[in-house]
C-alpha cells in the first residue's frame, strides 16, 4: 500500500473510535492543546526526530526547555529539584517505592488505599519482584513505630476527588524514619496548597494535562521531584546548568553516574529516555499561560465543580466529599440506571465504581452547556447560570480553606515573557535551531533510538478520534483502538515468529522489566523459585543488567571478542557453574556492535538445555527484520 492508501484506511479505522465527553478522571483529563504549540512542537520533525541529549553541544535547545519542565514541577509542587520526566504516573510511584527501599533498606511499604487503581496495581506488581511488602491502608491505620516501613504513598487530591491534611501522616513518619511520597496533579497544585509546604519527600504525578491530548491512555510525561537531600536516589534524567570553556552558561545531563548507561545493575533505575517530548509540550504550556494563566484555568475548573455540586445537592444526591477541586464522588438520589441512560443519551461517560457510586471529574474544556448537560442527566431543575447566581460567599471552595495556596510559583523570567502567539512560537523555534534532528542531518549514532518515523506515521496523532478519547471509556468506544491493537499483535507475531505480543510496556526498558517479569513467573509457576542468574554479555545496553536487578536476578557478566561477538567459551563456562540456578539470558541481537552473531541458534539452545529462558532485546530489531525471526533461532 502506498501512503495515501494507508492514511484511507487509518480514517476508517479512526471512525469506529466514538468521541464521547469523558469525565471519568483517575488521573486522566480533557485539555485544550494550544495550537501554536501542536502545530510547532508536537507536529515539527525538528522536536521530534532528536537523539538522545548525550552530546549537549548538539542539544542546547531540548536541554533548555526540560530545564523549564523540571522548574515549573518544582514550583508548583514546592519541591528543590525535579527530573526530566518518567514513563507515567504508575511507574513514577514504583519509583518512588524503590528509591524509599533504597534510602533506608526496610522492607514494609504503605499505599493509601485511596490512590488510583491503576497506580496500586503498578506499585504491587514491582514490589513482587524486588521484595518489598506492600499493604493497602488509610492513614489512620498506619503504624511506624516499629521502624519498619521504608515509606508511605498517597493521593493529594485523592481518586474520589478528597482533599484533605496529610501533614499530621508526614510528620508521623518522618519520627520514624519514614519517608513520605505524594501522588498529586499540577492544575490543582495552582490553588492548592503544594506538597512541599508540609514537608514531603517524594512528589510525583502525570503532567497530560498540561496541554497533552489523551491519546487513551499515552504516552505522556510523569513528573517526579524530590528535597534536595534524595537528588542522588532520584531515577531518570536530570538538567543542569554548567560553563562552558568561554564561561558561558550552558544545559547538561547532569548526575550521570546515577545512570543505567553508566552504574549498570547498580543505577537507581533501569529507565533511560523518558517522555522528553511530552514534557517539552508540558513545559511550553506552563510557558504559554505562565502563572496567572494556570491560576485562572484551575479556578475555573474549581468553580465549575463548585456549581455542579451545589446542583447535585438540591437535585437530591449524595456527595461524599465537602472539599474536592475538580472532582466528585456521588451515590444517586434516583436509580443509578436512569442516570448511566440519561448520560448515554448525551454521549457522555462518568466513572462507575463498583459498589455503585459514579464519579464526575470536570477539566479546563468544560462549558457551560457541558454543565447543563451534566445537571439534566441527574434530574437537576436548574441550569448552571441560575445555580452559580444563587451561590453565596460560604460555596467559595478551596479559597475558603487553610488549603488554599498562598505562595508564588513561575516567577522566572522564562514564564513571564512568552504569552502571545508570535513570542512563543519564535523562542520554540529559537531552541529548536541550537538542535541537531534528522531535519539538518543524519545522525550516525545509538541504533536503538534511530528509527525514523516517517510524516504519514505521525499525521494521524492528533487526529480527534485518537487523540480525544479517554483510556478508561468503554470498549465499544474504542473499537478503531482495538482494531489497530489486533492488527498489529498478528504483523508483529509474523515478524518477530512468537506467539503472542504484549502492548503494555511504553518504553524499551520497561519491556526488559516486563519480559524478565514472565520469565520469573513462569520458572515460579514450575516451581523453580531458585533459578535468579542471568547471564549478560558486556556488550549489552546498560538497561539490560539494571532491569534484571529490578527483577529479582543476580548478574553475571559474559565477556565478548574482539568483533564484539559473545565469548562462547566464557558463555559455557558460567552455564555450567551457575547451571542449577540458570534462569535466562539477555541478548541484543545484531549485537550492540552491530554483529550478526553466527552462533544464535547455538547459544539459545545451550541456555535452554540448562532451564533458562532466552531474553532478546529488541532495539536492533530493524535490522533483523526479514531477515531472521527470533521466534525461529530460539529466543523465548
């Protein structure tokens, strides 16, 4: 198929993704993406088809403007440093469990229970392998006083939409050794007092909606900072600001030696790039409103949420929570069908807690009319302009609480300065022109991030039927999605000869992590909870031995030649020593070193005769493709 044919078929495919309004939260929210920042970042080869910033001589511009991601996160969350951006929020709190476990090496971790589910899962799941234990609780049920507990995480507003002081919990724990983590979100940190002013260690969150579409469910940039005294413990990138030789002041990766690429097992993380240019988008958005421009866009979505409430209330329903930002618990006054019926006749979703509760997360996009819909499908009498007239002063919200924000954030100059179109487009395409991308050159470096995307593969992102749709609405709304899914796992199988794919993992690293996961459970399942070595050769990516620590493995390098081969000999020497504990090996194939290793098949095969799994890591993929098939030479 040509490229025209191709788009044909993805509008078709596009089609059958049904827009609804989605006010179904859980860390995931509608935003007005600012067009001059769509169309000259998010759309712009020049953004998107860099390498890695490695070389800061060729980078100065990306470096500038994550240097501005990681300020406007330590502004408004009130925190001393912040890194470049994780995968997401589930993965950002993994990290922040294993940088407590890091910290003062206890065992025990607690999670609020009123954190988003899909964060929990995120946050067992890890645990599972590194040997931390998790339990679900509230604060009032958490005991510190054995000492025991490396650190406690929770949800400031939480997944039901509650504010409310944690800073007696902190304190709690910070007696104890403990170190507190908080799951929060940047819009509401614009009214509401931040984290760091009661003391947290760890503060991290999704930052979509700062100007990130939807995209059901990523990519989309984490943010993750911390007090000065865990910078060292912190996972991911860092910027920072240096001289160069003529004295000038110029960006950096900063902290390196923290990193997979350089500390191998012994990193604080295995991740490696993060969601740089989400965050470039999320940093530009902060820059385009600046300070007020956010305030005015959290008050608004506040405000919204203050009127629906009240309407709510005289329309007979149940809040569960008096102080809230944008988001409310309910249970009906009238049957829960009629309302869900109602919603549906207006095509929108709500969330739909089991015990029969609905949840109504507002976001900047909402309207007027929105609100009007909102009401009529509860049976409320009113409109939304005769509720807001007769709300006194006591409905004020948050501003009428000691959870109101008092102090100032973005008050750089760089969040000052850029508020119009014109200004802001030139100082995105002044940053742009101090980068190296595939618009000026080739760039003969990593293969593993060199895989050019070509124009047709990126017009279809912000395509509204993609781009629109929240990652939690019902599967008959998605069914374009799903559709791609199932296409794509059946080329993918063909290519790659295996049987069954999984899409869950948004980065290189955390399909290491994955894959090593199942390797674990399924020698667990066979009841060989001893097998723990895995065998790396010196020539792999650095994320390969830090993925395998994540997973509960012990190391044990293998050398390689002198034409970057693996050492066959070496190989079969630590099979044979470690052979009763053997649980895989982790190749990139053609090597780092761009070999086509003629032994493959034979080294598969030794691996399997001893019970190990065989790990291939995909990042020369393009090289091998029809060519061979892992699936074919032996790789698990």
């Amino acid at each position: 198929l040509g490229e025209n044919e191709i788009l044909e078929t993805l509008h078709n495919i596009a089609k059958k993704n049904k827009i609804w309004r989605s006010y179904i939260g859980m860390g995931y929210y509608n935003c007005s993406v600012p067009q001059p920042i769509a169309r000259n970042l998010l759309e712009n080869a020049g953004w998107v088809t860099q390498y890695t910033p490695y070389q800061p001589e060729v980078s100065q511009g990306r470096l500038e403007s994550l240097l501005n991601y990681q300020t406007m996160v330590c502004d408004i969350t009130g925190m001393d440093v912040a890194n470049a951006s994780l995968l997401d929020e589930g993965t950002a709190a993994a990290e922040a469990m294993q940088l407590c476990h890091r910290h003062n090496k206890r065992r025990k971790f607690y999670v609020d229970a009123r954190c988003h589910p899909q964060t929990i899962a995120v946050v067992q799941t890890r645990a599972n392998y590194t040997g931390v234990i998790t339990e679900l609780k509230l604060p009032h049920e958490m005991d510190f006083s054995g000492k025991d507990v490396s650190g406690v995480l929770f949800q400031y507003p939480d997944t039901e939409g509650k504010i409310e002081d944690f800073s007696e919990l902190v304190e709690r724990a910070h007696q104890n050794g403990t170190l507190a983590c908080c799951a929060t979100d940047l819009l509401a940190l614009c009214i509401l007092k931040p984290p760091g002013e009661f003391g947290v260690d760890v503060v991290l969150g999704n930052s979509q909606r700062f100007g990130v579409p939807l995209c059901y469910g990523g990519p989309h940039a984490a943010f993750f900072a911390v007090k000065e005294n865990l910078v060292r413990m912190m996972p991911g990138r860092m910027v920072g600001v240096t001289r160069d030789a003529s004295g000038k002041e110029v960006y950096r990766l900063a902290l390196q030696t923290r990193e997979q690429h350089i500390r191998r097992d012994k990193a604080t993380s295995n991740i490696c790039t993060a969601q740089a240019l989400l965050a470039n988008m999320s940093a530009m958005f902060g820059i385009y409103h600046g300070s007020d421009g956010l305030r005015h866009i959290a008050r608004r979505v506040h405000n919204a949420a203050l009127i629906l409430a009240e309407g709510l209330r005289r329309a007979g329903h149940k809040l569960h929570h008096d102080l809230f930002f944008d988001t409310l618990t309910i249970t009906c006054g009238c049957s829960v069908k009629e309302v869900l019926d109602r919603a549906a006749l207006r095509k929108i979703n709500f969330r739909i807690y089991s015990d029969g509760k609905l949840g109504v997360s507002l976001d900047e996009t909402v309207n007027e009319k929105d609100l009007d819909d909102i009401l009529w499908i509860f049976g409320c009498e009113s409109s939304a302009e005769l509720i807001a007239e007769g709300m006194g002063e006591e409905t004020k919200g948050i501003f009428s609480t000691p959870f109101k924000r008092t102090s100032k954030f973005l008050t750089h100059q760089v969040f000052n300065s850029y508020h119009s179109e014109t200004n802001i487009v030139r100082y995105m395409k002044r940053l742009e022109n101090k980068d190296i991308s595939l618009v000026h050159s080739m760039i003969p470096l990593g293969s593993c991030t060199m895989k050019l995307n070509s124009s047709a593969e990126l017009t279809p992102i912000t395509w509204r039927e993609f781009a629109n749709i929240h990652p939690f609405v019902p599967l008959d709304q998605a069914q374009g999605y799903h559709q791609l899914f199932n296409d794509l796992e059946k080329d993918l199988c063909e290519i790659t000869g295996y049987d069954r794919i999984s899409f869950q993992p948004n980065s290189g690293a955390q399909g290491e992590y994955a894959g090593l996961a199942a390797i674990k459970a399924y020698l667990n399942a066979k009841g060989e909870r001893h097998r723990t070595v895995c065998l790396i050769p010196k020539s792999a990516h650095g994320t390969n031995p830090a993925s395998a620590q994540m997973a509960g493995m012990k190391i044990q390098p293998i050398e390689v030649d002198k034409n970057g081969s693996i050492d066959i000999s070496h190989l079969k020497a630590m099979v044979d020593k470690h052979k009763e504990n053997l649980a895989a090996i982790m190749i990139t194939y053609p090597s780092t070193n761009g070999v086509f290793e003629e032994e493959i098949g034979d080294v598969c095969d030794l691996i399997h005769k001893h019970g190990g799994q065989v790990y291939l890591d995909g990042a020369n993929m393009n090289a091998q493709v029809g060519l061979c098939r892992p699936g074919d030479y032996g790789s698990d």
